[in-house]
C-alpha cells in the first residue's frame, strides 16, 4: 500500500471504484477475516469511505515490532526504510481514499 501511495499510479487506484467494489465482494467471499473485536471485517464499508489502514495503538506496536524483527533479521533489503514512513505513506493513501468519496 505504500509503494502505491507513493506512485504516479495512486489517484487513479483511487477512482477505479467498480475494481474496488469487485475486490470487495471477492474478498467476502473468499477471504472472510475477523477483526481484533471478533466481528467479520465488512470490505464494502472500505470501498465506501471506512477505510482503514492504519491499526490502533495496540495493532500499531505489533506491526512496528514484526517490521524491526524483520529489519533486524535481514529480511527486508538493505536501505529499507523506518517503520514510519510506510505508515506515514498508508495513512496519506487512506485518507486520499476517504477525500475521493467526498
């Protein structure tokens, strides 16, 4: 999601809702996932502005413990960057992503 948010390619990954909405009701069908809560996670809500690519604190501390074992175990290349800024990255595409249904 960073490397897309980072693209040329971005504002029009955004604006192909009909791929979204397709990719939404794949994955329901497909891919059912539960949330932290227990709750089956809704993809139509995403492609209808309930994105949400950045975790809460708590999902935040694992990510950024599993990114640094990785970093740290040298399986992520060299010069890769800080935990920060592919979520610095997936906060700005989620937010673009909210802005375009606006």
């Amino acid at each position: 999601m960073a490397r897309i948010a980072d693209s040329k390619h971005a504002a029009s990954a955004l604006s192909a809702r009909d791929i979204a909405n397709a990719v939404a009701k794949h994955k329901s069908i497909f891919f059912r996932v539960k949330a932290s809560d227990g709750a089956l996670i809704d993809y139509s809500a995403a492609t209808n502005g309930a994105l949400k690519l950045i975790p809460g604190a708590k999902g935040m501390q694992a990510l950024r413990e599993d990114y640094d074992a990785m970093l740290d175990a040298g399986l992520l290349p060299w010069g890769a960057p800080s935990f920060d800024e592919p979520m610095r990255q997936c906060l700005q595409l989620e937010n673009q992503a909210k802005a375009s249904l606006a």
